[in-house]
C-alpha cells in the first residue's frame, strides 16, 4: 500500500467519482476505465483504517460491476468479488451500507455464474 496526504486522496476520490459520473452520463468506456484506474489507485493508498475505505471500496466495487457487461473480463469479477469480502468484514449486518455490500455480492455471483456456469459461484 502506498500512501497519500489526506489532500492527495481526495484530489483521487472526487477524480474516480467525476470520472464514473461522467460514465454514467455519457456512457464511454474510456471515462469508466479512468474512474477504476483512479479507484484502484485510492483504494491502495487509504489506510484499511480509515472511516471512508469500506465507502472507497463499495464505489470501487461497483465501477467493476458495470465494466462486465461492456468488457466481458471475468478479472473484473474477480477484483469485485475479493472487494466484497472485504466490505462484508469492513461492515456488519447492523451497519447502514450492509443492504449495499450484500446487493454487490448478490450481482457478483449472478455474474461469475454466467461467465463460468458453475452453481458454486452462486
């Protein structure tokens, strides 16, 4: 893990999410990729204890999601699914983002079975 100023990571974080709007506004690959490019970069360098990494992580979580149906690269489920394990220990099932993290997991699996067609991925 890297490290950045609290500054830094900002600059980063509102980049990933000007970026994945951007996407969502305009639907170009180019600016989806950008927006993971930055994401992984925040998420390597927020301390796994700061407040915001689960936050980071969902948002990181879900750029992956969208990108598979557009790039069909099971690396970005992969990536996905190891994010969301690590959201289900960051929160538990009483904390506000739980619901979040289960949803991502739940189009996660429905993805990896698609692509792999193994009920184990279920």
């Amino acid at each position: 893990m890297g490290s950045a100023s609290t500054e830094e990571l900002g600059s980063i974080v509102d980049g990933a999410r000007r970026a994945h709007s951007s996407y969502m506004t305009n639907h170009e690959l180019p600016c989806l990729k950008q927006a993971i490019d930055l994401w992984r970069i925040a998420i390597d360098t927020c301390p796994r204890d700061d407040p915001q990494h689960g936050r980071y992580l969902i948002e990181f979580t879900v750029a992956l999601i969208e990108r598979f149906p557009l790039t069909h690269k099971v690396e970005d489920l992969e990536e996905a699914s190891r994010h969301c394990d690590e959201c289900l220990v960051v929160y538990p099932p009483s904390h506000k983002e739980y619901p979040t993290v289960v949803n991502n997991v739940s189009i996660v699996k429905a993805y990896m079975y698609h692509a792999h067609g193994n009920t184990e991925d279920l």
